[in-house]
C-alpha cells in the first residue's frame, strides 16, 4: 500500500510531518475503533527476495463509519488508548 507524509505546522511554528498509511479494515467489531492492516514490499537484505510485510494498526473512527473489508486512509496522532495512536482519515470507496 500506500505510505505518504504531510507537511504540517504547529501552534509555535515550527515544521513537523504527519505519517498517513492505506490499509484495509480486518475489524469493526469495538465500538469507534478500527483495526486496519498495512502492506508493504521490502526487499531482502542478503537474498534480495521481495517480501511482503503485513502490520495491523488500531485506528479511531469517530462516526464508526468505515466497515470491514474496506480500504482506509490513517493518519498518526496523539495516544487516544493504550493502543491507539492512529485515526482513520478518509474511507475509499
């Protein structure tokens, strides 16, 4: 999938990027959070394999708007549980 960075600024000025993943939703079963998986391609260091590596994100969804199956964008922010430091930013159809 897709990993971007945003420009963004704080209050006092100075530069600070944003890390935003696509994935797709594995479960919508909490209530206003949302487990999305990320792909990604790496290639082995030694045998120059290309692999693909999987990681689940928790990501809070205000609106509890996006279902399982579906493909999301996230974007990292300030810890809302013990768990999650990502909120779902846009739902693509």
């Amino acid at each position: 999938m897709v990993k971007t960075k945003r420009d963004c600024r704080n209050e006092k000025g100075g530069a600070g990027l944003i890390k935003e993943k696509v994935g797709i939703v594995v479960s919508d079963k909490m209530a206003k959070t949302r487990v999305v998986r990320v792909e990604r391609l790496v290639r082995h260091g030694k045998y120059q394999k290309i692999l693909k590596i999987r990681k689940k994100f928790y990501a809070h969804d205000e609106k509890n708007e996006s279902k399982e199956g579906q493909k999301v964008r996230i974007q990292e922010t300030r810890p809302t549980s013990s768990l999650k430091r990502w909120k779902v930013v846009q739902i693509y159809v």
